[in-house]
C-alpha cells in the first residue's frame, strides 16, 4: 500500500493541477433533495459575484486533456470526491473517518452551502484534504445562457477566495459529469485550466443504501479512478468505512486530485 507523506503531500498540493477528460458520462449529480443533495436556492438572494477574474489561470497539466475521468493507471491510488452541500453533520463524519484512516479526499463546494456553513471551507483544508468549484447554486449549468453560466461558476469561485485565499483547485459542473464546451472555456476564463470528471459513480445521491454505495465502488474502481461521491446523505456515511476497507483489500490507497495527477 502506498502511503503518503505529510511534507510529501504538503508539497503536492501546492502543486498547480487542473482536470477533466473526455469521458462519455452525462449525468450523476444528485438533484435537490429535503434530505441531501443540492439546495437550488438559499432562503434569501445570493451576494451577486464580482465581476473581476478570481485569481490567474493556474498551468494545465499539459499531458491531461480538458476534461479528465481518471488518473494515471499504474499507480494503487484513487480519489474520492464529494460534491459539497447538504447536512454539515455528514461532511464532518466523512472528513474525520478519512483523516482516521490516513485517506484524503477532494471536496466540491457548492458556494451557498459555504455561505450557509462557511467554517467547512477551513475544515475541509486543515484536514489536508482539497476543496473545488461545484458551481454557487448547484443548477444545471450546462443548459444555462453564458452570463449565467459564468455567474455560477465565478460566484463559487469568489466564496471559495473569500473563505480560504484560494478559487480552488478544479472545477466540477453542477448537474452533470462532463461539462459543455461552453462551460468548459469559462471554467478555464475563471483560473481553471481543467474541468474534473469521474469514472466510477457511487449512486450514493439514490439513497440505495450502505453495502450498495460499496458495491457500486468496488464494481468499477481500479488504480487512477476518480469516484464520485455527496456529502448529505446517511447511506455514504454508513458506507464510508467499508469502502475504505475494500480499497485496502485492493492495495488502493484515497488521496486527493492532486496527489492522483501529479
């Protein structure tokens, strides 16, 4: 099992990165649930985003395409990454069996849930895990007019600034796998050079329960996956200490996005 250093993964992490590949998934982000899930809307109106550029492109990967599904295949690590919105309660339990494991993850952050619990961004990061761009109101980005599209994606990255210095190391779009070649130009306008896919789906956001969640993993994952994965929900929690038994059966070790791609 391959395990990773503080100072190594230290180092890793301020390491530019960028991802997103041309895989064939279109769907997989779970709609607005009372339980889970993504909130559409905040109780109140949302802060308009700025109109500056959040902070310079970072370098792409130059060996990785636009979008990216998976990192490289000889190596025994995997990501984990949650799209970040829901049930604090749940983000906590997850970050702290990783930590306890010696695991880190990648964390979407939907921007009104961090206006909502804006100590997670801190959280997410003091555990040496990595946070990104899931869009500010978790809608279907991609059928969206580029205004709005770009509003989104400006308006996470703004909050993910505000809350921790940084716009984030990649970007995801709401609603979707894959993100259109539209939002994929303005991903990369806002400083995101890559646009992260996934490969192995958890269906975690159906509710189908723990050994599921597992089942669903297990059944696709191999060295160099990404899976996706939500905060929000019991069934991953549930599920959580198993997977990362099975991993360990496997001799796959979970780092973060970055630490896969670089």
């Amino acid at each position: 099992m391959v395990r990773v250093t503080t100072t190594d993964r230290r180092a890793v992490l301020r390491a530019s990165a960028g991802i997103v590949a041309a895989g064939v998934l279109t769907t997989g982000c779970a709609p607005g649930t009372a339980t889970g899930g993504a909130a559409p809307h905040p109780a109140g109106p949302s802060p308009a985003p700025t109109s500056r550029t959040p902070a310079p492109a970072r370098a792409p990967l130059l060996h990785y395409p636009a979008q990216i599904p998976h990192g490289p295949r000889d190596r025994p690590r995997v990501a984990l990454t949650f799209h970040g919105n829901g049930d604090p309660a749940t983000a906590h339990a997850l970050l702290s069996t990783a930590e306890k494991h010696g695991s880190r993850v990648t964390v979407f952050a939907v921007g009104t849930w961090l206006d909502a619990h804006p100590g997670l961004a801190r959280r997410v990061l003091d555990g040496g895990h990595e946070l990104g761009n899931h869009t500010l109101r978790h809608l279907d980005v991609n059928a969206m007019p580029e205004a709005d599209a770009d509003a989104e994606i400006r308006g996470c990255a703004e909050r993910l600034k505000g809350l921790t210095g940084s716009i984030g190391t990649w970007f995801r779009p709401s609603r979707a796998a894959r993100a259109t070649p539209l939002v994929q130009r303005l991903a990369q306008r806002a400083g995101y050079p890559h646009v992260l896919s996934y490969d192995v789906d958890s269906l975690d956001f159906t509710s189908p329960g723990a050994p599921a969640v597992v089942r669903n993993v297990m059944a696709g994952v191999r060295a160099g996956s990404i899976v996706s994965l939500h905060f929000g929900y019991a069934d991953t929690v549930a599920a959580f200490p198993g997977l990362l038994h099975e991993l360990d059966r496997r001799g796959l070790h979970a780092v973060t996005t970055t630490e896969l791609l670089t």
